[in-house]
C-alpha cells in the first residue's frame, strides 16, 4: 500500500499528517513499518506509549498467542 491509501485508511488528512504522527509515536519512518523489524517497533511504541497499566496487564496475557512454532 502506498503511504497516502494508509493514510487514508487510518483516517488522516494528507500523508504528511500521518507520517508524522508515525514518526513522533515509533521514531521510524513509516516504510520501516513494512517489515518484520518494524512492525514489532510498532506494537512496542504502540503498547508503551499509549496503554495504560491495565492494560499493559491484559496485553502480557497474550503472550502464548505471539509464541512462533517451529
């Protein structure tokens, strides 16, 4: 997808809006987001910074959900 169509999805304005909201919430560029590097920043940045400590709590519960399998 091109920035501007997620951007779009995301229920931004412009692109540029959206670019930097990504870059102020993960300290990435958003194409750094299409890999499995980045979509893992992502989820933390996403987790520490705006999820409250209940839900923090909650989240770790989910860990066996995210364990890979060989």
């Amino acid at each position: 997808m091109t920035t501007a169509s997620v951007a779009y999805t995301m229920g931004y304005s412009s692109s540029g809006n959206f670019c930097r909201a990504f870059q102020m919430l993960t300290g990435l560029k958003p194409s750094s987001g299409a890999t499995v590097q980045g979509r893992l920043a992502v989820t933390t940045s996403f987790a520490k910074e705006l999820l409250q400590a209940e839900q923090l709590k909650k989240w770790d519960r989910l860990g066996p959900l995210f364990v890979r399998a060989a």
